[in-house]
C-alpha cells in the first residue's frame, strides 16, 4: 500500500486528522500541566520520566491518568 501525501486527501479526511491531532495535542497538554502542578509525593514515580512518557502520542496521557497520578493535586 503506497503512503498517501496531503495532497491526496479529501477536505473531510484533512479536518478528520487535524481534529484528531489537536485533541492529542491537548491531552498532552493538559497531562503536562497536571504533572508540573502536583508535588513529588502526588506522583507515582519521578516526574522526569512521566514527562518523557507524556509526550508517546495517546498512550503516555492516558498512562499518566491511570497510573501516574496520587490522589488529587488540590
């Protein structure tokens, strides 16, 4: 299957993608500032490590979320 450029695709696939990159994009975000918010002790691990893990696409947010965090940051 041959690689597809941006070129190639329909107005509807283009919006599709770019919905789906800036939904990622602020997942990220939005994790990477949990993260720079929360005190050591709130944290399961070191927050270096989970602010590398963040920035893996889809997994490291949601990884974040379900395993990284302690109790609430407030």
């Amino acid at each position: 299957m041959a690689l597809r450029r941006w070129s190639d695709l329909s107005g509807r696939q283009r919006a599709v993608l770019l919905g789906v990159g800036v939904v990622q994009w602020l997942l990220a975000a939005r994790a990477w500032w949990d993260l720079a918010h929360r005190r050591p002790d709130q944290v399961h691990g070191r927050k270096g490590v989970w602010a590398a893990v963040i920035g893996v696409n889809w997994i490291g947010p949601l990884a974040w979320y379900r395993w990284g965090r302690v109790g609430s940051s407030r």
